[in-house]
C-alpha cells in the first residue's frame, strides 16, 4: 500500500473526528437510548483501531526490528525465538 493513501487515511480520521455537526443536539436516539453523538464516537473508535491495525501491518518500519535483533545477538542477548528454539 503506497505512503500517500495511508496519510490520505490517517488524515481523514483526523477530520472526522471534529464531529461539529452533532455537537448541539442529543437526538436521534440510536436504539432507543443512545445519543447520536456518542453511537459516532463508538463507530469512529471501531473505525480508527481498523486503520490503526492497517498502519501496523503495511506500514511499520521492520527494519528496525531487524537491526535491533541483529545488535542483541552479536551482543550475547538472547531474542524471543532463539530462547524458544533452544528449549
């Protein structure tokens, strides 16, 4: 996934989140009891953890990981997998 659409994202969930347009009124209720307000934030929340959980898979900066690991085993320390595997 190119840089540019994840900003694009991350950018409109930012916009989003300014829900001016339910600031002044309860109502509609959703289900019954729910303001309209609150229901936005609780499907905005479900929406943002999505894009967040996008963010990590396409985006996160493995190489650094990679780096790190390599450090540790040439400094004696033991990662994760190989105390897994020497067990």
């Amino acid at each position: 996934m190119k840089p540019a659409l994840l900003v694009i994202i991350v950018g409109a969930l930012y916009i989003l989140h300014q829900d001016f347009w339910f600031w002044r009124t309860a109502h509609p209720l959703m289900f019954g009891f729910l303001p309209i307000g609150l229901s936005y934030h609780a499907g905005f929340t479900i929406v943002t953890s999505l894009a967040l959980q996008l963010l990590v898979n396409k985006a996160w900066p493995t190489h650094l990981e990679e780096e790190l690991e390599q450090g540790e085993s040439s400094q004696g320390f033991k990662t994760k997998t190989e105390e897994d595997q020497a067990s």
